[in-house]
C-alpha cells in the first residue's frame, strides 16, 4: 500500500497556474500528435467512467478497454495476475494490431506479492541467423528510398510473443490456455470499434504508400483488411475471422500452434522470403525466451524499491539512474516543486545523463559486456548528479554517469504497455511490441497475423540514427540470435514489500521518460494514478541535443531556454498505463493519449 511522500502535494496546482492547465479533473490538455488521440473518444466513447474508479479485487490499466476488460474477465474467473496478463496481450493483439500482436515480443515483470518472488520474462525479437553486423550497410539503396530495416522482410526479428505467453502460463498460469485465449477470439471474430488512434495509424499507412509506391505490395493485407483502403472511420467494426481461428488454436494446441512440426515457420518465413527477407523456418523453432533477474534497487526516496527490467532493455537502468540523481540532487536545490523550470532542467539534465550511458553502453547483455553494476553504483550517479549546474546545461559530451570512452555514438509507434494487480497483490508490468506502426507492414494473411520490424533497434548502420532518432553503439549490432536494444520499461515499485504502483508506457525512447515521470509524480505524493497519467510531461534523449514539451509545459519554455535547452514542443512523451495501491483500493490509468480505458472489479 503507498505511503504518501508529502514533500511536494502542492505542485499540481502550481503546475496549473505555470502552464494554464486545468486540474486534472478538468479538461486537461494531453499532447495531440500522430499517435496521440484526443482524450475525448475511446473505444467506449467516454472516459469519464473510469476515473477515480477503485477497485478491491483486481484491476488491469491497457491502452484499449477491450483488453482492460479480457484481463478483468479472466480475474472475475478466477484467474490470477498473469491469467488476466496473458488475456490482456491476447486481447491487444486484435485491437491495437499496429502496436503488438503475435508477430512481436515483449517483456514482462512479474511480482508474487504472497512470497516476495520476483521474475522478468524476456520474449523480445532476436536477430535471425542469417544477419550479421554487416547485413544493413551491405545493402542496395531501395527504389524509393526507404529503410529495409523499417519495412518488408528484412526489417522483421524472430517473434517470441506466443513462446513468451506459453512460458508465463506455464510458470505463474492457473486457468487452462483455452479460457485466457476466449477474450481475444472473441474481440477477432465479433469485432471492436476503431477509434481515434486506431485512425491515426491508418493514417501511417496512407502516407507510407504515397511516399513509397514500392512498398505498396509490402502494405497490401494490412492496408485492404486492417485500414479498409482508406475508407474507415470512428465506430467502424473491425473483424479479424483468420486471426479468431488461430487464436482458437493456440488455445488448444499451446506452443505447438507456432513452432515445431505442426506450427506456421513455414508460412511465416514464406512471407518474410516473399518481401525480401531471411527468415528461415529453424529461426521460429529455435527460439528460447529468457527469464531474468529483475534489476532491483532499493531505498529510491527512502521508501520505494524498484523492480526494473534489466537489459536488453535500456529503461530499467536509465529510470534508476534519473530517480537517484533526483533524490540526490533535490534537496541541494531546495526541493524544487515538480512543474518548476528548476524541477524540469534538473530532470532533463539527469535524462541526458541516462540517454548517453544508454547509447554509449547498453546492448543485449548476453552479448557483449553490458556494465550494469557501474551504470547503477549510487556514488557513480551521485557524482554524475553533482556535475549538474543549476544555471547552465551540460556539454553533450560530458554527459554520461560513466564519463568518456565514446564510440561515435550517436516516437507510440508500435508498442502498447499494460499492468495487472489481483487480489493477492501479484503484479504484471508488461510491454510489448511490434515496433513501428504495423511493424514491417507485412502481414501473414492465412493467421492474420502482422509481423515486426524490430531489427530497426539494433545499430543497423553505425552511426546513423534509428525510427526513433536513437543513435546507437556498435555493441547493438545486429548478431545471430541476438536480442535488439529496447526502451520498454516495465515497472513496479514496492514499499514494505507489497505493490504500490507498476507502470510502463509505449512511445519509443518516451517510454522511459513517460514512465518515469509517472512514477516520480506518485513518489513526490500525487494523490491519484490518473493525475499522474495525465499530467504534462518532458522529454529529453541525450542526442539530438533537444528538450521537448507538450504543450501543457509551454510555460516553462522562457527559463528553459534562458538555461541553455534547445526547446520544442511535442505532441506527447509516451503512452501510460499504471495502477497505484491506495489504502482503499487499486486505482488504474490508462493514458488518454492512446484513448485507452481501464477496467477493475
Ligand atoms: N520497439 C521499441 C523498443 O523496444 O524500444
């Protein structure tokens, strides 16, 4: 249950005189942007029924009420936790299938509040065994010009979303497989509403073919069953009958569904060899999910423990390295209130710290070496912190908790997070992903499902920049069966051993900026989860050296520059999904930047 901070309860009504927002139970003025939607439609055409909601019994925080409702489903059923979670993935598959889905992976952490377990299931992509470091720069320039490692076959990684759901069943699950895949069959074969983001991402597409007529083929099953050829709008019913079926199977079947002699390698890699790709089928069948150690770090702002994702994922490391530098450097400053440019130049700061380290050092740890224990030493951030000055900003080169040795280092897309808490206390932080929007644009239309194009977060060319304007080491560079570097952040924070809040977002590098604002918003004593979803946020990558607010921030913009930031204004930093543990029940948020809703009983 959360212990309250009451350092800084005062800061939302600061934030609203400084940046003329509404309280948050107002009008509040998220960020519109590609993948931002208006708060004011969802799939149940209101938000208002989930605010400020509590729940006794369990509560699931998606980016799509469908799936906030399949988890809830499963949890009403008898289901724990990760039931409800694998429902919930299932369920997203078919109703953000521009986000995640079958043809993706993911990350999960899981908390058994009953014994203290903690696990971090790794189902991310990995690099198939026909690309080397090399592969991308080898490359012919594509008739239009467009990056194959974004679109087509050779964009796509080895899926690990169905091995990631069957090992977390197998672990943690209680309800049989056919009852947690009953939700999505449902949603696939009845069909669901599409909304204002679901538009936004047809809209992706509709540019993409106009930009790159070559890649109109790639486009084609997606575009004429998923887009509609343009000729979609709100409200409009949206069926998936292949993607019913084979969820039906799955349910059956298990793993067998997917790999082995009776699974689909063949017809996916015959996609994948179609579109230019090297997918092969013994790249499906061989892939092996990894259980991990969470990355725990205890005592942040005294009464918080972390449960982080460690890597292959970048944000465990980089949310740890900001909240030390935050708590260390604070009260130096005089405790500025969040909302203040003292606040926001000390964070941002602190994210430009996070961003090097990031892109100087971090990769697939089974990889290469991945300096983990020096990237989170507390006197190593301090110092780090310390370096920070109040009235100017940081050379780009000295940013870094570990200083020096540089090689030349250089946007929600397709991702969505959610989170479940049930009535025992277990926790599911999960984000998954199929990267861009629609992934590679290819879909295997027999199962219905769209493949990724997570080869685009390794370091495809050295020293360019990715979809995300990321720019990377060699040590991502792509390797056999070699796991992307990513910016997913599942999260949750415990206080005396029991869940207070879990959260993580989409959003590309604004996942870990997103989630991290969120969970400092409910550290420094925000009353509510969805205030803190809902509250403006910054965003601050390192390289390009370029603060970005959303609009609510705008405020801040004159002193942030009298600082030394290089200002812009952002559609929205991430897409939120959390749940908080008050005394009197769990709250759920999803963000309405996505226009999801949660749901609870
Ligand atoms: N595909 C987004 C990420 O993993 O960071």
């Amino acid at each position: 249950m959360r212990h309250v901070t009451p350092i800084l309860i005062i800061h939302l009504v600061l934030v609203a005189i400084l940046t003329g927002c509404t309280t948050p139970t107002g009008g509040h003025s998220a960020g519109t942007g590609a993948t931002h939607a208006s708060d004011a439609t969802n799939e149940s055409g209101s938000l208002a029924a989930d605010r400020q909601v509590r729940y006794a019994n369990g509560a699931v925080a998606a980016d799509s009420k469908p799936a906030s409702e399949a988890g809830v489903e499963i949890l009403k059923a008898g289901g724990n936790a990760v039931d409800a979670a694998i429902a919930t993935a299932l369920t997203l598959s078919v109703t953000r299938p521009y986000s995640c889905g079958i043809g993706g992976g993911g990350f999960m952490i899981i908390f058994v509040e009953e014994t203290g377990e903690s696990r971090a299931l790794d189902y991310r992509e990995t690099c198939p065994m026909r690309v080397g470091p090399d592969f991308y720069a080898k490359l012919p320039a594509t008739a239009s010009g467009y990056d194959p490692s974004l679109y087509g076959g050779r964009a796509v990684g080895i899926p690990g979303q169905l091995p990631g759901m069957i090992a977390a069943h197998e672990a943690f699950g209680t309800l049989p497989l056919e009852t947690l895949v009953a939700p999505a069959v449902r949603a696939a074969r009845d069909g669901f509403a599409v909304d204002a983001n679901y538009l936004g991402a047809v809209e992706k597409v509709r540019s993409l073919r106009k930009a790159h007529p070559d890649l109109r083929p790639t486009c084609r099953w997606v575009w004429d069953n998923l887009c509609r050829r343009g000729v979609i709008e709100l409200g409009d019913v949206i069926r998936q009958p292949e993607l019913a079926e084979y969820l039906e199977r799955f349910g059956r079947e298990g793993i067998a569904a997917w790999s082995g002699p009776d699974g689909i390698a063949a017809l996916l890699t015959g996609v994948d060899r179609a579109f230019d790709g090297v997918l092969l089928p013994g790249d499906i069948d061989d892939y092996e999910v990894v259980w991990r150690d969470p990355l725990v770090v205890e005592e942040i702002f005294d009464d918080y423990d972390a449960l982080l994702m460690p890597p292959p994922s970048s944000g465990g490391i980089a949310i740890a390295q900001v909240l030390a530098m935050m708590e260390h450097r604070l009260p130096s400053a005089g405790d500025p209130l969040p909302g203040t440019p003292a606040y926001s130049h000390l964070m941002t700061e602190a994210m430009r710290h996070a961003f090097a380290d990031r892109a100087r050092h971090l990769a697939d740890a089974d990889f290469v070496d991945v300096p983990v224990d020096r990237l989170l030493d507390r006197a190593m951030i301090e110092r780090a912190a310390d370096r920070i000055d109040f009235d100017d900003v940081l050379e780009s080169d000295s940013c870094g908790v570990i200083e020096g040795d540089s090689p030349d280092v250089l946007r929600d897309e397709g991702t969505s997070h959610f989170s479940v808490i049930d009535s025992n206390g277990m926790t599911v932080a999960c984000t998954q992903t199929i990267n861009g929007t629609f992934g590679s644009m290819l879909a295997v239309p027999e199962i219905g499902v769209i493949l990724n194009n997570e080869m685009n977060d390794f370091t495809t060319i050295p020293g360019e920049s990715n979809l995300f304007g990321l720019k990377q080491s060699d040590r991502n560079l792509p390797e056999p069966g070699k796991r992307p570097l990513s910016s997913m952040s599942p999260t949750i924070l415990l206080q005396n051993g029991r869940t207070s809040v879990t959260a993580g977002a989409s959003g590309g590098p604004r996942i870990i900026t997103g989630t991290l604002q969120v969970l400092l918003a409910v550290i420094h004593g925000e009353e509510t989860a969805r205030a803190a979803v809902e509250a403006s946020r910054l965003h601050h990558q390192w390289k390009p050296d370029i603060l970005r607010l959303e609009a609510g921030l705008l405020g801040l913009r004159p002193e942030l520059e009298a600082t030394g930031h290089v200002v812009e204004e952002t559609g929205g930093v991430g897409v939120v999904q959390a749940i908080v543990v008050h005394e009197n029940g769990l709250e759920p948020a999803s963000d309405p930047r996505k226009g999801g809703a949660a749901a609870g009983w």
